[in-house]
C-alpha cells in the first residue's frame, strides 16, 4: 500500500489532488487541521487484488449508519486507520471512499452555507442571574471563575458567585477559593430555603454566577430548582461544552440542558483538540449561539470571545 501526506488550504482541492496522483482507488487515512491547514494522510494500493471482502463492507454499513456517520467521525477514521493494511479490493475501496465523500466532508463544507458571523452572541453576561450549567468535567467552574474576573475588572461590576454544586467532594471549593481572592462574596445554596433566605443578599449585587451540578438529572429536587430560576427574565441560562467529547455526547448534553432554555454556548477546552472537527460539528447542527471559547486552565486568563475564534474560521473559508 502506498500512502502520501498532503498539506493543503482547502479540503476538496486536497480529495481532488489526492485522486489525480494515488487514483481512484485512494482513501483517505486521517485527517489533522493545524492553523487553518489541513493535513491529509492517504493511501492508495500497489496493486490490484483479487480478493473479495464483502464482509468487510458488510461490518463497514453495519458500524457506520448514516446517522450515525455525521456524529460518529472520529470512528469512521479510526476504522479506515485500522484496515488500511488489508487487502481490499478496487471495489470495497471505492465504496469505503464514497462513504467518507457523503459523510464526512459535508461536515466541513456545510460550514460554508452557514453564516458563521450569525454564530456569535455579541452581548453575553447582562442579565442579573447568570447560570452555568453543563455535564461533570465541561470545565464548568473553571468557566465561572474567568466570568467572574470578567465581570468584575473588565466591566466593573458588582457581583457574587452561589454554588448548588455541594454534591461533589471539593466541587465548590476551588471556585469558593478563587471568590476569596478576588474579594467577590460566595453563596452555597443546598435547597429552596436558602435560596429564599439569600434573596435580600443577593439584590445588593449586579450579577449573580451560579454554578450547578454536572449530574443534575440524577437531582430530582435540585433540577426543578435550576428549572424554576432558569425560567426567570431574569435570567441568562449558559451551557458550557468541552469540545474534547465525542459529537454523540455533545448531542446528548445539548439535548438534555436544553429544557433549562439556553441562550447561548461556552465552548471549552479547545486548546486540547487535534482537529476542529467537534467546532464546526457544533456550528453545523445547533442554533444556539456562542459567547466565549475557553483554551486553557489559566484563570482569569485562558477565555476569549466568540468572535476571535469564529472569525478566523470564516477568513480561512474564505481564502
């Protein structure tokens, strides 16, 4: 099998170099994108074979539906990386290869028809109760801490963080400690009553953070709490999404906390991934907008907006 790696601006000027020098029988192995650059990896076989593999094909529409292909990229690569090295006739190939065509570049190019500038939320943080929510390990206290030193030092606000996370070991203590160092108040809320009885407190304040419990559908009491305060007009309800998940779990999180009526997405960890493929799987499927993108554990630092992120996007789409 001969394999070749391609560096190329634009994914479809790469599929078409690709053909043109390994042939139509080439397949794509994986594919990296580093600062707008795509790094292909390819392979075409020496020669022909005649050895039928059906059932490989079989096990291939078997694993891959074509739902399940759009969420499930990163299986598609790491199937085609595992039987890069069998004999696979001309055939399955070009099969294998229409596959990929169908679903996986149009997630990339559905990019393009997407007006990406509509993405951003370009006036996040301005109602009086700010709720973060998002599963366990979204990077969701990380998140409340750089809001906070948003709030306070670049907008000068008057503010408070609450915390219904007491359910986790150390959950709050960090955010607790870094409220402390910063000299903003921090309120641990456990029920209704002690939301009752901070309620004279907290319209002392601007803007109050909440964090909340990543488990919160195994909290009956706790979710139908969240549910009656992310229902206020007051309110301004943020999920964050650790884009180091696999796009079915994105799904599912999405799914999930949309019943608190979100307004628009933190996206976290982005300086963890190896492609982008979990952002633009984002922008391609959801109409929330996006606030802020977090790359980093660095505190107050590590969080920028929406817009320097997406905008470099569309620049690059647009070479």
């Amino acid at each position: 099998m001969k394999m070749k790696k391609y560096t190329v601006e634009n994914l479809q000027k790469g599929w078409m170099q690709i053909r043109e020098e390994l042939g139509e029988s080439a397949i794509i192995l994986s594919i990296k994108e580093i600062n707008g650059i795509f790094e292909i990896l390819a392979a075409s076989p020496q020669k022909k074979t005649e050895k039928k593999n059906d059932k490989l094909l079989e096990l291939f529409h078997k694993k891959f539906s074509k739902n399940e292909d759009i969420k499930n990229l990163e299986k598609l690569i790491d199937f085609l990386i595992r039987v890069k090295d069998s004999n696979l006739n001309e055939k399955i190939l070009s099969e294998v290869q229409d596959e990929i065509l169908r679903n996986y570049l149009p997630i990339i190019e559905q990019i393009n028809r997407v007006d990406i500038l509509k993405k951003i939320e370009i006036n996040p943080l301005t109602k009086k109760y700010i709720n973060v929510l998002g599963n366990i390990s979204s990077g969701k206290s990380t998140t409340i801490a750089k809001l906070a030193a948003i709030l306070k030092f670049n907008r000068n606000k008057k503010i408070a963080v609450a915390s219904f996370d007491f359910y986790k070991i150390g959950g709050s203590e960090s955010l607790k400690k870094f409220a402390e160092i910063i000299q903003i108040p921090f309120f641990m809320i456990k029920d209704e009553k002690d939301l009752i009885m901070y309620k004279d407190s907290f319209d002392e304040f601007e803007h109050i953070l909440f964090d909340t419990p990543g488990n919160i559908k195994d909290l009956s009491e706790t979710e139908k709490l969240l549910t009656f305060i992310s229902s206020s007009s007051e309110a301004e309800n943020i999920l964050t999404i650790p884009l180091t998940k696999k796009e079915t779990l994105i799904d599912r999180d999405i799914n999930y906390f949309s019943k608190f009526k979100i307004h628009h997405l933190i996206l976290t960890k982005i300086d963890e991934l190896e492609n982008k493929i979990p952002l633009y799987f984002v922008l391609s499927n959801y109409d929330y907008k996006i606030s802020y993108i977090t790359n980093g554990l660095n505190v107050p630092k590590d969080i920028v907006e929406a817009s320097q992120v997406l905008n470099g996007i569309f620049e690059v789409m647009n070479r």
